[in-house]
C-alpha cells in the first residue's frame, strides 16, 4: 500500500470514529427518564431478560444479553426466526423482552408482538424510530437513532449498533448500580478465567507459608544472606520472637554495600527496613495485588487476624493462582 492510501484510510478511520463518538453524544443528551423506567421494569420482574433483534441488530443483541446475564441481570437471546418455530416456548409471561429493532419496522420482530402481547409480557425497545410500531407497542422505548451511518453510503449499520451497544451497557451498568453488584458477584459468573481467579482467590491461597526465612535483630551478615539464599524468596524477615521488626531484600543488601564500607560488620537490625508493609491474610488477591502496586513493593508480609505474620505474598504470586476448573 501507498503512503497515499494509508493516509487515505487513517482519513476515513478517524472520520468514521468522530461520526460515532458524535451520535453517542447526541444519544446521551436525548437520554431521559425513560431509561429509569425500563431499569425499574427489569428489577421488578421475576423472569429474565429476552432480547430479541435481527441482523446486525442481532448480533449486538446476543453481546447485551451476554452482558446483563454476567453483571447480575438472568437474560437470554431469541432469535425471531426461529421463534416461530418452537422458540416462542422459551420466553414465559414473567419475562422482560428487549426489542432491538432501528428502524422500528423490522418485521421478524413486529411478528413477536401479538405473543408478547397476549403473555402480558413487559417490553422495552431500542429503536431510532420514536414514532416506529415497535416504539408504540412497547412499554418503554429508549432512543438509539443517529442521524446518519458512519458508512459512505449511509446504508451499513455503523453509528447505529454503536448506539445500541452503548445503550445496552449504560441499562446493564444502571442495573449492577442498583442491585449493588460487587467484584465478588462478577467473580462468581466468571470463575474460568484470570479476572475471575483474581476475584475469589485470597491472599491465604497464594502466600509462601512455612517455612518462612526468618532472622533474630542481633543476626550477622552472613546469618541474614544465608537466610535469603536458602528462603529463596529474595528477603528476609525479621524477627524477635513472635513479634515481626522488620524486613531485609536484595535491594536491601545492595543499599547497604553502596553506603557502608564494612556492611559485612553490620547486624540484621541495621540493615532492615523497619514496619514492613502487612496485609491481612483474608485479602482478596486482586485488591492486595493492587495494593502493591500502588506502593510499588514487591512483596507484602501476610498476618491473621490475631497480628501473627503467616506467610509472604509476592507480586509474581498472581502466576500461581488456582486453574481454572
């Protein structure tokens, strides 16, 4: 590719962002009460979320489903062809139906009405066409329109799927805010993977426990590089008795050799960092991982609840969690 058609289609991609970011502006200022009414609606019903679109409208009907059912809200998709074909038996009358429809006139999804109607189904739409059948027949009709597609012919769903996306998100965001959803609740829908892991684990599943390297205040220098060398988590802790004085890394070691002359001659309570940074044992893994980072540390010393140092968390812990089952 030319240097002229590369310029050409960075022209077009950027063009064709600032139309969409452009109709999700507009969409945000339309935005009323309505979208209270169709969160109430969700909340107050005792079945799921069924969205129902087709086409392009579809596809991004399947992702808001998928979306409500992992923040909390039960929902699923229907298709509206096969609805007449045994589908229809899927949806029952404590369901909510999600109508995806821009032009409001599709006519899959108009054919879904009567049924929706004769259940006593509530039903919210999300059309560009305020004044569409769709819009009439539903309980709530929320406004997706755009004044044109992104597209250069103004005919491929563009802009409008982006707004619909969008506003599926800001209905299922509305609702965890609601239903006070916690990284807890999101952990539970998601145990397969990483983010998953990192919710459920604590830090208790991941720590170095015993035995831990530990060294008395009055340590020599050799004591304490032998503690690290055979503890083999590059540090020490220190200990008198019971009672946790402080800890000795690497780093530690290095400092000390670049600022004294005779550190060999030096004690473990001299070449410590005195009130190491705990944390409790309980911690979800994610919220300790974070603290780390913001402390920039790389390594924690683990406590119960009665103040008791049980073990040693380390930022590459996060590469230990448990598999995924």
């Amino acid at each position: 590719m030319n240097e002229g058609a590369a310029c050409g289609a960075l022209a077009i991609a950027q063009e064709t962002l600032d139309i969409e970011i452009e109709a999700l502006k507009r969409m945000r200022d339309r935005l009323d009460s309505r979208i209270n009414e169709a969160v109430e609606l969700i909340l107050a019903m005792q079945g799921r979320v069924v969205v129902v679109g087709m086409g392009k409208s579809g596809i991004i009907g399947q992702k808001i489903a998928a979306t409500l059912a992992s923040t909390g809200t039960p929902a699923f998709f229907v298709h509206p062809g096969e609805a007449f074909h045994g589908d229809l038996g899927m949806i029952k009358p404590i369901d909510v139906a999600l109508l995806i429809s821009n032009s409001g006139e599709t006519e899959e999804v108009l054919r879904v009405l009567p049924f929706l109607q004769y259940q006593q189904n509530k039903m919210i739409a999300l059309t560009g066409k305020m004044d569409s059948t769709l819009a009439q027949y539903a309980h709530v009709a929320l406004d997706v329109g755009v004044e044109r597609e992104a597209c250069k012919n103004n005919l491929a769903p563009t802009s409008s799927t982006t707004n619909t996306l969008a506003m599926g998100d800001a209905l299922a965001v509305a609702l965890t805010v609601k239903r006070d959803f916690q990284p807890e609740d999101f952990a539970r829908f998601h145990p397969g993977g990483s983010l998953g892991r990192r919710l459920l684990t604590r830090v208790c599943d991941v720590m170095h426990k015993d035995p831990l390297p530990v060294c008395a205040p009055d340590a020599s220098f050799r004591d304490v590089v032998n503690s690290i060398t055979y503890g083999r988590l590059g540090l020490t802790l220190v200990m008198d008795g019971e009672m946790l004085k402080g800890i000795i890394t690497d780093g530690d070691l290095r400092r000390a050799f670049e600022a004294q002359d005779e550190v060999k001659n030096l004690t473990a309570a001299q070449l410590m960092s005195p009130n190491p940074l705990t944390i409790a044992a309980n911690t979800r893994f994610a919220d300790a991982e974070a603290f780390m980072r913001e402390k920039k540390v790389g390594a924690l010393v683990v406590q119960d609840t009665q103040g008791s140092t049980v073990g040693v968390l380390q930022i590459y812990s996060m590469t230990q969690l448990p598999p995924a089952v």
